[in-house]
C-alpha cells in the first residue's frame, strides 16, 4: 500500500504535507517539510503517521484559540496549553508527593530493620567469639609452658591441633556473622507461605497451578537448603541442566525427575530436541527467581542469587519482537486456504483463523465472545470488548465463566474488516445469536477459566498440515501480521495500541473516550495484506456451503 506525506531525498526520508489554507499565514508556509532522520522505509513511515497527528492536534489546538482571542490566538493557545499543564502537574503533584513519601518511608524502616538485625548478630557473634579467645590465649600461656619444659612432641602437638580448631572455629564465626542476619529456614519449609502470597495476585492464573512443581523441581535438582546458602552457581546448575532436558519430558520419559530424563534422551539413538530457551526462561527459571525474589522483599535472604541467570542458548541480542515471526505471504495463503476448504463452516478452527489475522485479537479472548458482542455503530460492525452487559455477571458467574481478559486495556473494541463480513461471518453471527450462549459454544473452559488451550493446539496442527509451519511462527503470529498490517497502514501507534489492548504508557493513557473515533475505526479498517490469498473463504460464502 502506497505511503503518504513521504519522499526520499539521498539516503534520508523526509515528512512532507500541506498546510490547511486558513493556517498559512500563522505557519508562515503552505508545506511542512522535516526530515524523518531514518534510511529505514517502515520506520519512516510510522515517524510520518505520528507527525501527520502531531499537525492536526496543532491545527485543532490554534483554531481554537482563534475562537477565543481573534485578536491575540497565539497567546490564547499559549494560555491554554499552560493552564493544561498546571492542571496535569496540580493533579499528579500529590499522587506524587504521596509515592515519595511511602518510598522513603520504606526506605527508613528497611535501614532500621537491618541495623538492629545487625546489631543483634554482631553482639551474638561477640558473645560467642569471646570465651574461645580466652581459652585459645590461656592454651597459648600452656604452650610455652610445655615448649620451655621440653615436654613430650606428642603432647606439644595434640595442644596446637586444639588450638589450630580454635582458631578454624573462630574464623568461622567472624565470617558467617553476616550471613547469620538471614533466614536459616529451609527453601521447602518457607514454599508454602510463598504459594500462598502468590495465590492472593494471581488467584485462579492457570500460572499458580505451575509454581510449586517447578520450585519443586529447582529442590531436587540442587538440594534444599537454608534459603541464605543458595547460591547464584546453584541457580545456573539447575539452568545446565534445563539446557540439555528434552521437549515434553515428563510425558515422553515418564518421570518427574528431570535428571533421569535427560540421561535417558542421551541414550536415545536419535534424542528428541532440547526445550526452547524462551521455555525454559519463562516456564522454569522465572519461577525460581521470582521466589527468590519474594524471599528477598520479605528479607529472608539479602539479595537474589537468580538475578540474571537465563538459558545458555537465549540470544542477548535478539529483540523482543523477534520470539515470533509474522506468516509469509504464501505460507499465511496456505493455511488460510486450508482452514476454509478442510473445516466446517460452523467450527471455530474455519473462523478463528480469519479473525485472528483481520482483528489482531487474542485466541483466547476470540475463543469466549458471545453473539451480542458483534455489534453496528453507525453502519460498521465491531467486536465489543468492552461493555459489561450483564452489571451481575462477577456475582451471578463463577470465575471460569467470566469474560477473562488479560488486563484492563483488553476491555476495547475490535473493528471488522470487511473481508471478515464479506466471507459471510454475520450470517454465522446472526445463527448464534438463535441458539444463544457463546459464539463457539463447543469450546469449553478449562480449570482456570481459559477457552484457547484445546483449541490452540488443534489450530497448531492445522499449520503444519498445511505446510505453512516454519521456525518461530504459530497461531499467535496471525497478531503479529495484524501489527505490520497496522503499521504499513500508517495507523498511529496510540490507535495500534488501543485496538490491540496494549496497555499506553504516560499521561496520554488519561485522555479520550474509550470508544473509537470514527478516524480510528476507518484507519484500521484500510489495513491489507498484499498477496495473501483468502478466495478460499469468499468462494465458500458465495456457495453457502455449511458443511
């Protein structure tokens, strides 16, 4: 798709648009020209977009304040944008006064916690460290003694092996006074009140049911200790030993000991691949830092020894968007062509498929919308996420049965493209709203209240039945090609974020309607994807075939 408000001069973009005419005189040009300051095509065009609604913010703001002045716009504008400001600083200056001091607040009683910690343990240590000084000095008096009288060697050197013991012994103390500040209790002893803790945040996260098995895990494999004798070397044993475990050990080996699975993949003539390092950093060495983490904030251990620690295989330099890759072209042509001519028209594995790609939205949060979800506002048919519709629905429904989102920001609203209403999507609207409940009433929750985890890994298979599998990409990818499609659109990043249900950093987070603007909706509805291939879907709503 072409790009607008950009040229090329040398090796540089530059942004280039028309002033509006009534603004000339006040620019004092009829064009902005700035450079882009990029040789790159894609990020020129996203600088562009932000500066193509930096000027209409602009534009909007001096007509303004030519209705509020006509004869002094520029100092209504100006007056205008500082009575803004003092409004932002005046509302956020106690929050954050407030912040400062709970901050120092905390800060004060860590210091005095830890000095009288400190005060303890060294008067202990004093307490302890003092009568054997006393007995080494009058061992010493009876050496000399011994030495001047000519006494038996043997005798002689059964009193300096007491006194070397001594000495080894007071070495000890002086040296674990410090460690002595810190929790003797054992990591298996204080797992439960970490559980626990976590339970109240995460609450029914299908992540709660993962922690102990993994702190477990960390146990077996190292030891269980007083929890102030772990050791970073100990966080990166058990992280070698991850390095070399085989993908879906415990079902393939039938253990849960790690150990013996790795020693029986070893054994295999062809020995099934290693774990990925995004599995093994995320699903078990997250788990083992962020107890030590939690032990660190309650003050059990001084500081985390897992700071740090990933999988020898994480690549330091790849970036965060590149754990999963966007579909080719001709790979995302074939899986959509196979989802729509090997899958009911009635089944969520034909739909999901073709939503994903054109909403950008999560399989999870497809996976449980209802039918009075899919709404029009003024002629444009959405997915709304954001109203609750039933005000009763967290006291009526238990929690598994809730509309589960991943965060705040997830509650939005979700154009559809009209390659989404062309391929007959509202007739399969229209059919779910007569029979009631979910739009994909076969899909059941699990445990912890998620409707994507059977699917999901159905919709994997169907990827590499269609032969569009490769290194990387998964379902999830489909978001990642709704992204790009956002962004070779010159959708501005705030309306990618919003219709994504990413949360938006900084002071703009407070401002606007949740609903989207009529721009918004047009802008992301413009989106494509050239020379991806979805005929397949459209000839088979031209056809009506329901099987």
């Amino acid at each position: 798709m072409a790009t607008t408000h950009i040229f090329r001069r040398g090796g540089t973009w530059w942004f280039v648009r028309g002033m509006p005419r009534d603004l000339h005189a006040r620019f004092g040009s009829s064009h902005v020209r700035r450079s882009l300051r990029t040789a790159d095509h894609r990020l020129a065009r996203r600088r562009a977009a932000r500066m193509t609604v930096a000027m209409d913010d602009w534009a909007e703001a001096v007509r303004k304040a030519i209705e509020d002045d006509p004869e002094q716009p520029d100092r209504a504008l100006l007056l205008r944008l500082l009575g803004e400001a003092m409004e932002r600083a005046e509302s956020e200056a106690p929050l954050g006064r407030l912040r400062q001091e709970a901050s120092e607040l905390r800060s004060a009683t860590a210091e005095l916690v830890a000095s009288r910690e400190m005060a303890r343990s060294t008067g202990e240590v004093i307490g302890r460290v003092t009568p054997i000084i006393g007995n080494y000095k009058e061992k010493a008096v009876r050496l000399r003694e011994l030495e001047a009288k000519r006494a038996p060697s043997d005798e002689i050197a059964a009193l300096r092996r007491e006194m070397t013991e001594q000495m080894l012994s007071m070495r000890s103390l002086v040296i674990n006074a410090h460690k002595e500040r810190w929790s003797e209790s054992r990591l298996s002893e204080l797992l439960p009140a970490y559980l626990e803790a976590k339970a109240k945040t995460l609450k029914n996260s299908k992540h709660l049911s993962t922690l102990g098995p993994r702190i477990e895990l960390f146990i077996q494999t190292v030891g269980d200790k007083p929890v102030r004798d772990y050791e970073r070397a100990d966080i990166e044993t058990f992280r070698d030993l991850l390095d070399q475990t085989p993908s879906r050990w415990e079902a393939r080996f039938r253990t849960k000991v790690i150990s013996e699975a790795v020693a029986a993949n070893a054994k295999r003539l062809r020995p099934h691949p290693a774990m990925e390092p995004k599995t093994i950093d995320d699903g078990y060495l997250s788990h083992i830092k962020n107890c030590f983490s939690w032990l660190e904030t309650t003050r059990k251990i001084e500081r985390n020894p897992g700071t740090g620690v990933v999988s020898g295989r994480t690549d330091p330099q790849q970036r965060p968007d590149e754990g999963r890759l966007p579909f080719s072209p001709a790979a995302l042509s074939k899986y959509l062509a196979y989802a729509a001519q090997s899958r009911s028209r009635v089944s969520p594995d034909y739909w999901l498929p073709l939503l994903a790609l054109y909403t950008g939205a999560r399989l999870n949060e497809l996976c449980q919308i209802e039918p009075q979800r899919i709404v029009e506002r003024d002629g444009i048919w959405l997915i709304d996420l954001l109203t609750i519709y039933d005000r009763n629905e967290i006291d009526r429904l238990p929690e598994a049965e809730r509309l589960k989102l991943k965060s705040a920001a997830a509650r939005r609203e979700i154009p559809l493209h009209d390659n989404v209403v062309s391929a007959g999507f509202l007739d399969f609207v229209h059919a779910g709203r007569e029979r009631g409940g979910r739009l994909f009433p076969k899909l059941k929750a699990d445990e912890f209240g998620y409707f994507s985890a059977a699917i999901s890994k159905r919709l994997n298979l169907d990827i590499e039945r269609a032969g569009a599998k490769s290194a990387r990409v998964s379902f999830y990818s489909l978001r990642h090609n709704f992204r790009d499609a956002l962004t070779n659109a010159s959708v501005p990043d705030r309306t990618a974020d919003r219709v994504m249900g990413h949360v938006i950093q900084g002071a703009q987070a407070n401002y606007g309607s949740p609903l989207l603007e009529v721009a918004e909706i047009e802008a992301i509805r413009r989106i494509a994807f050239p020379q991806v291939d979805i005929a397949p879907y459209l000839s088979r709503a031209r056809g009506g075939a329901a099987a």
